[in-house]
C-alpha cells in the first residue's frame, strides 16, 4: 500500500503554493507591467491558490485517514 504524504509535509506545500500566489498577485499590482504582465501574473495567483486549496484538502484527508487508522 503506498504511503500517505504526511498532512504537515503537505500543509508546507500549500503555504509555498500560497507564498507563490502572494507574489504574483504582489507583482500584478505593479503600474509598470503591461497587460500581458498582469494577465500572467493574475493567472499564476488564480492557479497557486487553487493548488493550495487541493493540498490542503488532501493534508486534511490524509490527516483524517491516519486518524482513523492510528
């Protein structure tokens, strides 16, 4: 049976996701870029929070599961 990701190890990676996605919406902010500049970094902040959202769905699903099974 394949191991379950720890939730912890898990939570790390959506806190870099969100970090990520911090920046980006950060950077977007910037009057000096262009459109195409702010359409690819609002883009990456969409996309990184989305991430986010799905590793902690599954740090907490993963937490459940150990829970049960510990």
């Amino acid at each position: 049976m394949a191991r379950l990701k720890s939730p912890s190890a898990l939570m790390a990676d959506a806190t870099a996701a969100l970090e990520d996605a911090h920046a980006a919406a950060s950077n977007a902010q910037s009057p000096k870029i262009d459109n195409e500049q702010f359409k690819s970094l609002a883009e990456c902040a969409v996309a990184k929070s989305f991430e986010a959202i799905g590793l902690a769905e599954q740090a907490l699903a993963n937490h459940q599961k150990s829970s049960e099974s510990g």
